[in-house]
C-alpha cells in the first residue's frame, strides 16, 4: 500500500512535537526539494526538524501510527534522489541538521562520537585538532552530513586507505520504524553478539531507520603528507606505478586519482587560478596523496625516478608547498563543477575490478563514439579502488541543450552504454551513490535475484508499513 497522505490535524500534531523552530512550511522549503544535478524538483507536506533522538522517534512513531512516509534528509547533496520525492507525493521530509553536536572524543579509544546532522568537515577538524584523522574526504565535505555519508556508505578518495564510511563506523544510534532507538554506541573493535545491525542500516539509504548518532573510526595523524601528479602513458601505466609505490611503502598511499587530459583543460578553461603543472599537455595524469614518517618525501621521490628511468611513467611534479598541493588537487575536485559549466550530458558512477579499469575505459569510449564520435568524454575517479566516472560532454561548440533537443534519447542510450559495459567487466552499476530513486529499475536489471528478494524481505519484515523513505531503492 502507498504511504497515506497527511491531513492538517497530523501536522499539527507533528509540530507540536518539534516545537515551533522545529519544522517549516513545504512552500517555504525550497532546499528540501532541490536536485544538486537540476533535474527535478521534489515535493513534501512538511519538513521537520527535530533536535534530538527523543523528537525523531516521537515523530517517526506518529508516522509509523498513521503510514505516512518519512524521506530522511541529510546534506542534500545525494546523487540519486535518494533525499527527495520526485513524484509528487507528499511524504514528510525529516531532516537531521539541527543534530549536529560532537558529542565525544577519546583519544584512547581513537573514536569521535557525532551526532547525524553533523558536517563532515567538522568532524574531520575536530580529529584534526587533536592530532587525528578521520579518513572519509569528498569534494561535498563542507556541506554532506555524516548522516547521509552513513545512510549512502559514502566513498570518496581516501577509500584506497581508509576505506568507505562503512568501513570508518563503530556503533550507531538509530529510530526504528516503528519509533524504537537502537542504542549501539559503544566504539568497540570487537563486538560479535549476533547479527550486526550497524551495518545494515549503513548503506540502507534511510529504508530501513533513521541513523541518528554514530561511533567514528579516528587514525593517527601522518607525520608528512606528500602530492604528487604524474603523467602516464595509459590508466594501465598508472596501476602500475600504485603498485610500485604500494610495493616499497606499504599502506601509504592516501589517495590514487586518474585524471584525464580533457579534465585538466576544461579544468584551466572554467577556473583562472588552476594553471598545468606540466610544460606540455598529456592523455592521462595520476593524482596522489602519500602520507606516513618524516623521510616519505624522499622515498617517494627514489621510487618516482625510477619508474621514469624505466619509462613507467612520463613526467612526475611532487609539491612543494601545501598551496601547490592545493592547487594540483582542485584539478581533480573541481571536476563536479568544470563538468556542469561545460554542459555535462550524462555521467555515471559505476566500479569494476581494478584489472579491468583499462578494458572499462576503451570499451566504452568505442561504444560512446558509435554513438557520436563527435561527442567528448572526460574520465576520472578513484583508479585505486576501481571506480572510474565517466562523463560525456556535447560537441565541442554545441550547447548542452541544443544537442538534447536534437537526440532526447541520448541520455538513456548513454546511460546504458555505461550500464552494459560495467556488467561486461564484472562491475557495480552503483559504486558510491546509492540506488536512491533513479537506478531503482538498474538494480532489478542487474542485482542478483537471491540478493533482490532477501532485500525485499528484510524490508518488509523491518519496516511493515513502508513508511521509510518510500519510493527510494524499491519501486512503490
């Protein structure tokens, strides 16, 4: 059955449990509703916004009482629609930003315990501050929530290392749908009491409960951290290279990124401070951050000239400065907003097995250029651990617009290039995003049957009601 649609007297009902600087008006909302990629525009009946656990299981247990959806809103920064209603329904949005207190830090214990609203750079300055470090960095750091990045399993470019949020989560606390907490806090290495429910809300996209709270994985602070941006001959030469490093300093490498040529030129072209390292331009680059002792420079810089005696790679600039290194990283962070100001048609988030990255790369440039060998495509991304976006930019001249106008079912046909290729390479056609409302009918298509079910039933069994985030990762 369809959530049921809120009558005045249930909001009432639900401000009253948040209080009057707990919710806002669905037509004073506008930032609940917003797509970061424009697409679409979502809908509510309310957004609230309790400021404790207590106000999030009072309302979730209301919701639960009358069937009306709850859509879990973190930073908005999602991907997939996984934070807002694209259908016109009218669920309630609850969102976590008025929970944003860090509420411990143990250095003994190496854990930092925040609440969901919680930005994510904010934990990371607070490890910081206390020579620490928390491991999960994305180019949204500054406005994601730790909620969300926990709700998605974010991933962003220290996965190589640190791993995903997964990975970096000890304990959660988190509203059951039927309003029930889950008090699993403790920041335990070890805690094997049966299954673990921590990560099975983590990745769940909001389907499953409300994470409210989380236990956090800190690290030790290196001691130097070195950038580094190589030209290599192909994204194989650059596997190479992280084998190479990896081989003589271990688990160093922070970060691996691939960037291509045509993402450094539009790069230099959208910002005026960006300015290529090298004299002369290159098909591919790789972006590296190594961090461990004081000597890591150096070491770095014996194995860099070695692979360039072997002709393993081409050229190689190491920072000198942490300005410099700034500015070789904004080659890289900045793609999400160099590709949206060159018109961006269709871009992708998908994995492979790291031994197929190369095979990946050229089957789908070959099959995006039997669709227009007029057409560009920038590709970049996490080469460490296998995720590579790819994006596909209009002909170089032509509008983002004009070239849908003239081929609309270009974005679906490119869409599925990128599908069908990562299932040819044995991939994932979501590798960090989540399946939210848009890759609903890409999971069906893909997803192990066994796995499709069994999801279902832990579903159903959790949230009987279907009140959690409904329309996201299954179909409603």
């Amino acid at each position: 059955m369809p959530p049921a649609i809120p009558d005045s007297s249930f909001l009432d009902r639900l401000k009253s449990i948040v209080g009057s600087k707990g919710w806002i008006a669905s037509d004073s909302a506008g930032k609940y509703f917003a797509d970061p990629r424009e697409r679409f525009h979502g809908s509510a009946a309310l957004v609230v916004l309790p400021s404790s656990t207590k106000q999030v299981s009072d309302v979730v247990a209301a919701c639960n009482e009358t069937k009306v959806g709850i859509i879990p809103f973190g930073g908005g920064t999602g991907g997939v629609a996984g934070h807002i209603e694209i259908d016109g329904k009218l669920p309630i949005v609850l969102s976590l930003e008025r929970m944003y207190a860090v509420r411990s830090f143990s250095k003994d214990d190496n854990s930092i315990i925040a609440e969901a609203g919680c930005i994510l750079a904010n934990i990371q300055e607070v490890a910081q501050n206390n020579n620490r470090r928390f491991g999960l960095s994305l180019a949204s750091e500054g406005s994601c929530s730790i909620g969300g990045n926990l709700a998605s399993n974010a991933g962003g470019i220290q996965v190589l290392r640190y791993g995903n949020s997964r990975d970096l989560c000890m304990g959660i606390e988190a509203v059951m749908p039927d309003g029930s907490v889950l008090n699993d806090l403790k920041p335990l290495h070890k805690n094997n009491t049966g299954y673990d429910l921590r990560h099975l809300l983590i990745g769940s996209e909001g389907t499953l409960g409300i994470i409210t709270a989380a236990a956090l994985k800190l690290s030790p602070q290196p001691e130097a951290s070195v950038t580094v941006m190589c030209a290599v001959a192909s994204p194989a030469a650059a596997l190479t290279l992280l084998h190479a490093i990896r081989d003589k300093l271990g688990e160093t490498v922070t970060a691996f990124e691939l960037v291509s040529g045509l993402g450094v030129e539009l790069a230099i072209k959208h910002f005026e401070a960006l300015t290529d390292p090298f004299h002369s331009p290159f098909d591919w680059y790789v972006l590296a951050e190594v961090e461990g002792h004081k000597d890591i420079r150096r070491q770095l810089e014996e194995i860099l000239a070695g692979e360039l005696d072997r002709e393993a790679l081409v050229d190689a600039v190491v920072a000198v400065s942490e300005k410099q290194s700034r500015s070789l990283w904004d080659l890289r962070e900045l793609a999400y907003e160099y590709n949206l100001k060159e018109g961006v048609l269709c871009s992708s988030d998908t994995s492979v097995p790291i031994s197929r990255i190369e095979n990946f790369i050229n089957l789908t440039d070959d099959a995006i250029c039997d669709l227009d060998p007029n057409l560009r495509v920038n590709r970049y991304g996490h080469i460490g651990d296998g995720n590579i976006h790819i994006n596909i930019l209009p002909p170089e001249g032509v509008s983002k617009q004009s070239y849908l106008q003239k081929h609309p079912d270009f974005r679906e046909s490119a869409r599925m290039i990128v599908n069908e290729t990562t299932h040819q390479c044995g991939g994932s056609i979501s590798a960090e995003h989540g399946i939210g409302r848009l890759k609903i009918a890409d999971l069906q298509r893909y997803a192990d049957p066994t796995k499709l079910a069994t999801m279902r039933n832990i579903k159903n069994a959790i949230d009987p009601n279907g009140i959690m985030n409904p329309g996201a990762m299954f179909a409603a």
